[in-house]
C-alpha cells in the first residue's frame, strides 16, 4: 500500500493543506448555514461527499435539529459612532445563534451581553448559545475594559428559519465489507486546530486511502457538527455502523505542534486500540488517554446504545491548551508539516487496521503444509542453516485458526505486521490459507 | 445516608457499646444453653431479632446439633479446703460441655483433667470439647504448678439434655430484594475481641442502617454458635441465601486496638471484595487477606456447596494475637473507641456495596440525551468553559448499561462513588436511566 | 510415587543410559532404514514399544512418506588413492538421502557437492536434502580447503525403494483414561545431545512411571523421525490423541551441561505449562520460552487442526548452541549426569501432571463436613490449639468443586503439591470428595 514519501506528492498535499485551509477560514460556519455548505462543497473536490441535508426539526432520539441561523450583519457602534465589533472582521465576535436585536443602550446594558477572557485579555473567545435564545458579542477583555460610558447602537441582524442542517459522507470500498468509521465536525468558524485540521486531514487521508492498490475494509467518513450531526447521523445509519464498524476515529486537534493523543475506545482494546498500539508509536512520544464519556463526538458513538468501537486521534486534546476556543487558534498557531504528520499517523493506523484485522483460516490445517515443494522453504540443511527460516510463514499458519488476527500473531511473535501480511499473502498465493 | 457524625449521637452509641458488653460478658455462653438465649434477649433489645431453637438431634448437613448443656455448679475443692478453682469465678475455668462427674482425686489424677498454657502462665485457657465427652479444668498454668499432693474433690454438676439451639437472625429489608449477609456468633463465654465484639458490632450497624433514608439492599443479620450454628442456619435457609446473597460478611475480633484486616471472598473479587478496596482504606493501615478455608463462618458460607461471596471484616485476625482465647482477652484489651471505628468501618463497607452494587439502563441509550433542556448542562459555553461539566453525569449515563455497577463506573473514572450516586439519582429523577 | 533416589539404582539408570548411548551412537539413523529399526530394537528392550512400519507413499495430511533409503558404501578417492571421505568413519559424512553416483570429478566439479562450515573449521556438518533428489559429502571446512587439484572418484553406493518408515509407540495407561504424550525423535545419526537424549530420556522415564504404584494419567510415548514421523503418527492417531492428550512434551536436547529451558504450548497455561512451573524451578536456572510455531515436532502437534497442549524439555535448545548440528555435538559434548537429571526433571513435571491436574468433587458440599468425629481433626481445642490445624484438608474441601485441580489449590494455598495431594488421598479415602 502506498504512503507518501515521494517528496513531489508530499510537497503538493502540504500545499494542497495550506491552500484549502486559507479557502475555508473565512466561512461563517455554524450548525447549519451557507457556511457549512460551502465548507462541504470545497472538501467535496477532494473527496466524493453525498449530501445530506436533514430538515429543522427533525427528531434525533432525544435531540431536535435546530432551525437555520442566518447572519446578515452583526455590530456594536459606540458612542463616537466607531464599531466597536463587528462580525463582518471575524466570524468569532458574535454569539453563535445570536437572535436578532436592534436597538440603542447602555454602556452597563450591553455589557450583559459581552463574553471575553479576564485570564486571557487579548483573545476573543469563542461562544456559542445554540439551545437558549440570546444575543451576544465575543471580543478582548482588553477592548471591553475600555469601552466608555455612553450609548451604543447594537445591531444583530440574523435570522433562524426552517430550514436544515448539513452531513456529507463517503465510503470507499473495502473487500470484506466490513467498515471503519472515520468522523469529524464542520460547524467551528475560523479556528485553526480545533477545527480545521479535523476535516483538512479527513480530505487528505482520503486521497491515500483511494490509492491503496487494495482495501481490505471500507472506510467511511463522516462530516457535520459536533454533537447534533453525529446524533443526526447515528439516527440515519446507527444500525449500519453497529453491524458493520470494525474501528472508527473521531479526528479533531491534529494541527498543533504537540506530539499525538490517542483516546481509546470505550472497549479499551478494540481493534483501533491495538493497531494504534503498533502504528503510532513511530510518529514519537504518543500518549495515551483511557476512554472517558466527555470528549467530542465519541461521546455519541459509544453511547450504550451503540457502544462503537471508536476511539480518538488528536495532538493536543481540546480543553489541554490555552488557545482552545479562542482568537488565538489561528493558523500561526499550527503548523502544516505537523498536520501533515497528522495524515501520516492516520494512514498508518489505517493500515495497521486493514492488515492487522485480517484473520485467516487455514486450508491445511493438521500438521504443517509442506513448504519445501513449493519453494517456500530450503529444500537443503546444512548444521544450523534452517533454523528460523520462513519464521513469518509458520506464524501465519499456526495463527491461521479464525481466532487470531493479524495483530494478535504479532502481539505474540514481535514480528513486524508488514512482514505478517506479506507472509499471509504468500499463503494466500500458495491456497494454504483463506480469509477468514 | 446518615453517619453517626454527630457527637452527641456517637457518645452515645460509644456509652450503649460499654454498657451493653458489661450486661454481656458474665453470661455463660456455649454452643447451647441460656447464657445464649440471655445474651440474644440483650441484642434483641436493640435490634428485632427473630428466634430459632433448633432441637437438639437435629441434622445439619454432615452434623448433628448437640444436646443442651447446663452448668449448676462446677469447682474443685483443695487438700486444704478451699476452692482451688471454680466456675462461679469466669466461666473459662471450665472445660466447655464438661460432663458430669463428682468425686475425689489424687494430684495425679485431678492433673489428666487440667488445662493451662506453659508459654503463657499467667492466663487461664479457653477450652472446649463439644464432641467427644470429657470433663476438665482451666487454670493459670502458675495456679497448676503451685497445686499440692494431696486429695482433691471434684463436682463437675452439669447435664445434658435434649433441648435445643439458639439461632437469631432479622432483616431489613431492601428496595431490591437482594440481601447483604452480616454473620457473627455467640457462643464464647467471656471474651472481649473474640468475641463480644462481633454482636456488638453488629447490633450498632443495624441501629445505623435502620436509620438510612433508602436501602437498596436488604440486610439479614445472622447470630448463632460458631460452625454448628452457621451450618444450622445454611441447612434452614441455604437456598434461599444462595439466590438473593449479593455480599456478605462474618464480623469477627473488631475490638481491639490494630488496624483492620479484610480477608476476601472465595471469590476474591466479588461485590463485597470491590467494596472493600473503596469503603476501607479511609481507616487507615488496612491489611488485605485472601481467602482461606480456615477461619470462621465464611468456611461453612463458602464451602463448594454454597460458595457464597462472604468475606470478613476483623482487626487482629483470630489466631494472630497472644491473648487469642484466653483470660487476657478481656475488656481491658479491647477499646470501645476501636469497636465504634469497626462500626463506621462496617456502615461505610455497607455503603459501598448498596449504592456501589447498583447498575443502571439508559432509558435514552441512543446517543446522549439533551442535558441542557433538562437543566443538567450549561446552555452556553464560553471558551473552554463547559470542558469537565457535568463529567459524573456523563460517565453514568454512558456506562447505564445493565452491565457495569457503579463500583465499575468509579474504577473507571476515579469519581468518587458517593459523586456518582448523586449523579445518578439527578439521572434517575430525569427519567434517563433506571435501576437495571 | 517412587523417585530414584537410592543411589545404587541411581548408578544402575546412569551406567544403562551411557552403555545404550554407545549402542545407539553408530547406527546409521535417517528418516527411514534399518538404522532406525536397530535403535528401535534396542530401546524397545525397556520400553514395550509396539512397532508401527508406514509404508512408502503413504499420504500424511499434506506430505507422503518418503521412500527407505539403503546406504551400502559412500566415499571419495583423491588423487593420491587415498579415501578423501568416508561414509564408513561417520553417518555424519554423507548427505542425508543422498541419491546414487559413481564418477570421476575434477576438484571444482567435487566441490558442488561439498558441504562444511567456515566459521567451524574443524567440525562436519550434519546435513540433509529429504525431499530433493542429490548427493553431496560432509567435511570440515580444513580438510575441504586442503583438496589439491586433479581427479576424484566418487561412489555413493546408495538406494532408496518403495520400503516403510519406522515408529514405535507404547502407552503405560492410568486409572483415568487421560494422557499424556510424550514425544522424540529416532533420525540423526551420531549425534549426541540432538539427539540421541531424548530416546534415552524417554526409555528410562518409561521405567521410572511405570515403577509408579499409581498413575491417574496414562503416559503415551511416541518414536520416530521428526516432522514426517509426526505428521504420519497424527494422520493415525490424531483425533484420539485430541480427545485423550491433558499434556504433553517434546524431548530433545537433554544432554548438554546447561540448565533446563521449558518452552510453553501454544495455548501457554495449559495444564502441563502450570506443573512446569512447579515442577522445574527445583532444577536451578530453568530458562522459559513462550511458544513458537519454529521447533521441533510441538510444530505438528500444536497446528491448527490438532491444537494439543504440547510444550518441550530441552536444556540448550536446538540452534542456540554453536556445537548443534554438527559432529561436535558428541559424546563428549553431553555429560550423562545432566542426562539423568533430565529423567528427575521429566519424571517431577509427570508427577505435577499427574497430581496437579486431578479435580474432586466434594461428596460433603454444603458446609465443612464434620472431620473431629473420622479422626481427621482435634476433638478437643485449648486456646489456639486448632488454629492452622489440618489445613491442607480444608483446601482440598473447599475446592472439591469439580472446578479447581489440586495445581489451582496449590497456587492459593501455597502449600505443596505432594501435601494436598496427601490430603485428598485421606479425603477419598474418607469418602468426603471422589475424583471429577
């Protein structure tokens, strides 16, 4: 399978990165919205997305999907007629699902509609109200602190209206059948890590992946926001992914410049929970974290209900870094050779999957097949010259008993997975062993 | 649930432990008898014990619950005539279902029938032979090697007759119709650790768990002889103990001044054995024993039989301590301070296990239920300001899957179990999850 | 059960093994031949070995019994007259299998058909081509390099026809029906610790079980060439074995001086992996091994379709040792006092098997049954008298549950294997527990 290592084709994906994030930063992106939707159709030239677009209200188990919300213009003008904030210079300065307001107060009035950072004075935060109704702007501690007595104009003109919300997915085939779920959300508007680099990894992984000369799974990859999109989702295709997922990732944080997080899945040692075992240590000073119900969308997927086995691959988790949910995580904060690292880790895993999954029964299963006669042992030995000849072959088909994965015969023999595979194909080859 | 925190209310737990083990500790205990049936009239005073007498002849098992014995009088009358030793003194001085005999002895003679502790001169034996019949004497061994030549009267005026044994047993009852199994004996005539401080103990803990506003389990308090008595008791309601026994404990020892000693289950990792490693630690210095067929009731309870999940809670373990069934076990070795702490020690165990034990189902086990309209999550976020929220709520409904106790859910999260349960009343009280 | 320890018999064991290794040492032993029909002749002198001929051609799974292969004459003639080599002065000189030639050769023509060993300039190797048709002459590396120039006569006077292949069997029953194999090898010729040991091992270990007064097992020892004679004896007796085998060995490798090396079946605990453990550790040093799929005939034994629980006694194992598989690994090479301590290791881990792996089943399973009144406990208790009393019986009972085998008792206990085992003897005998 290939990774990408020619340094031509690395150079262009790293521009390739760099280029789309600069194309979607600027997108108001929400829960729903023209944002979101034009976020999916610039991923879509990378990966073939199919739309779904599910109506506003629409029951997903205990979740309702929330109506449209639409920005038209969204400012505070103060009392020397300068704007004091304006949603047109970042996406970031108005309350996510602001409600719609017009009208002239108070220095004390507006106030109470201001959310800034007393430990961080010079970061906007970013804040949300999706479920309450309320109006509110984002800005500095610092600004606000200097705000003077006197009149403001404030004007919120956003609309909320049936409407619906936006998923895209896709599924690249795979020879069992069996599925890994990749997942990751489009609803954070102009932050860098957390999250951009969750759907520009999505996009790249997806174009290595289409390049395997062969899948053993089918990866299927899931966009839309946080929470209500996986609910969403789960709603739709929850029964499919229960029978089908083999692994699955939820990809967020993978920009900054911190070595790798993997979050186990709720099972602890999954698939995904052993491949990650042997694929990521390469990339250096992994660490790990233990399942836990808080997080991102993993929350979902291993509800009771489902239990998925699907863990998390990030650098920094969200909420460990200073930056999260602020100004600050900007693209000066990431770094595009680490996010492409991020991609590397993720092929890596994802092959781990694939070839570590594999389970083979044996076509000869009493005694040992004879290898000599077909030339795939020494057919002379001389002293000590036979001795741990072939030792991938004979692992593979002791192994070769339906219970034992691939990774399971290297858990045992610390022979390298890719020299397992090889071996298991030369048995395939040789009709000694089958998939199991 | 309540905790005798309050002074006034411990002082006077601590003042009913003293008065109540003076009012005790003359009593002529054996297996049988009615220094017994005085000793269970004291406890039932304080906790609605139910009497069984169990005909004397009949089987229990591999056994046969023996006669009834009394003692009139019993003593030996010196060359001098005095009494050089007599019964009316401490019941230890006589050998334990002694038979009858009156007669007139040489030194010699009077010697065969003469029980004391060379390595311990000071102390007079505990002794008994139930099974095989025998009269004798207990004495210090200095009282022994101080006795003349000479002619010694001996009145041993005891009988056995078919009477019966005295069992007792109540319960409180749970929500669930599970049971907790607090076994403890009575059949030892004046000794402080081993054993007044068993029933004690255990007449305290009803006090204290009577008073708790809710139980979810029942518990079912068990007082008899040591060995015949348990057998009794199996033999009567085994059956029933083996379908509804969720954990269990024989109290043993809890009066003296060491740290506690928790032996294990047969199982080792049982309800009762997990909640130990969290309820017990606070005490400070626990020591942790496995299983062992040798030791008290938790032999008759775990034999193959039953294997019920009953460990034992003691501070010195029986066998471990020089005073260990001898006239030096007395109200001076012990220390009410250390009973009451065994009191506590066995209500936190208790707590433990009945909030511990509880397993939930999710009523909304697709995906997280919305906590924020039901007022259980912040509905904005700033920042990282809803990172951790909620986290005990989170970890219950994700683990309400009928499979894990929040025992499990604590060893999991680290949350603290008392945490936890509060979580999962709010989750109940939503509707989101049910007892499983 | 009996143990060599009386040192004349000692000395008898010890003067049969080294008198029978110099019977065995010349015979020329290959896969098949009257070599290894003389060897079985000779070790079936103490070991009832029932003769099992398989004629050529015969199918074994994926492979076929080879033709008998007759050796009359095989050397090389220089060019001065004098005998180069020579099949007469070692089996070891000519290439197993060899097929016939005679010719004359050039010095570089001869050279093809060489074979030695640079890096041990002074040993022959052993070598062998079974499965592909070729002839070819052993030497040591100084000897090969000082062939001067000029022409060879070449006779290897051999044949190979449609004959048998030779293996013995014999099975020293136990009272259970239950077995335990225990397998060799009969095809190197003139090689000392591999292997001429493990035939040796094996005979006197048949002498030793069967001066045993009881075996719960009965003990299956198998003869033959290795791999082929595996496969062959599993073709015919494989699914009995499956159904039959609790345990069993490979033995090879026993002579050198090195301390033992256990290597564990595939499955890793099973039965005879657990009496390893106790049975070896008493032999100083012992080395273990996880289990490979590479070896010995475990290989067979442990492939998929059969899955035995099949571990190896060796010392230094095979191709761990510079002197293996060469003409170093000589008489001088094995000392027959770590010859015979490989019987007490073989005949202790029997012994472990054997006692280790019994399970009782209580006949007295609700409570303790009552032992004072069959004499198995103190009908009279003075002080701490009774504690610790009869321990070993109250495991056995307690764990007389059909469930846990005396090794199970052994590892919570803590007390010796031959101690419960005592115990349970007087337990049958009681009629307290009988065999499950």
């Amino acid at each position: 399978m290939s990774r990408v290592t020619d340094s031509a084709a690395r150079r262009a994906e790293r521009a390739w990165l760099e280029a789309t994030f600069d194309r979607l930063w600027p997108l108001p992106r929400s829960l729903t919205g023209d944002g979101v939707r034009r976020t999916h159709d610039i991923l879509a030239e990378t990966m073939p997305l199919a739309r779904l677009e599910v109506a506003s209200g629409t029951r997903a188990f205990d979740w309702t999907v929330p109506d449209e919300w639409r920005v038209r213009a969204a400012y505070v003008v103060g009392p020397d007629g300068t704007r004091v904030v304006d949603h047109a210079d970042s996406n970031l300065h108005l309350l996510g699902y602001s409600t719609a307001f017009r009208g002239r107060l108070t220095r004390a009035e507006l106030d109470r509609h201001l959310y800034s950072l007393p430990d961080r004075p010079d970061a906007v935060p970013y804040a949300t109200s999706y479920y309450s109704p309320r109006w509110g702007f984002c800005l500095t501690q610092r600004r606000r602190d200097a705000l003077p007595e006197g009149e403001y104009e404030v004007v919120v003109d956003t609309e909320t209206f049936r409407g619906s919300m936006t998923l895209s997915d896709c599924l690249l085939p795979g020879a069992s059948g069996r599925e890994v779920l990749l997942s990751t959300y489009t609803c954070h508007p102009s932050l860098a890590n957390n999250e951009l680099s969750g759907p520009l990894v999505a996009a790249a992984l997806y174009a290595r992946l289409a390049a395997w000369p062969t899948r053993r799974l089918g990866y299927r990859f899931v966009l839309g926001p946080e929470t209500i999109g996986a609910l969403a989702y789960l709603s739709l295709h929850g029964e499919h992914l229960v029978a089908h997922v083999d692994a699955g990732l939820v990809l967020t944080c993978l920009g900054d410049r911190a070595p790798l997080t993997y979050k186990r899945s709720r099972q602890g040692d999954a698939l995904g929970d052993r491949a990650a075992r042997v694929a990521l240590p390469a990339f250096g000073g992994t660490r790990w974290r233990d399942f836990s119900p808080l997080g991102s969308d993993e929350r979902q997927y291993s509800s009771p209900g489902f239990a998925l086995p699907v863990g998390s691959l990030m650098r920094s988790a969200y909420g460990t870094y200073p930056e999260y949910h602020t100004s600050d995580d900007d693209k000066a904060f990431i770094s595009f050779e680490r996010l492409q690292e991020s991609v590397d880790a993720c092929e890596a895993w994802c092959r781990a999957v694939d070839i570590g999954g594999a389970s083979y029964r044996s076509l000869a299963p009493y005694g040992e097949p004879q290898l000599g006669r077909r030339g795939l042992y020494p057919d002379l030995t001389v002293g000590a010259s036979n001795v741990g000849a072939q030792e991938a072959i004979f692992w593979v088909l002791n192994f070769a008993d339906g219970e034992h994965d691939l990774l399971a015969v290297h858990e045992r023999s610390g022979i390298a997975l890719g020299e397992l595979h090889a071996a298991a194909a030369r048995c395939v080859g040789a009709g000694l062993i089958e998939a199991a």
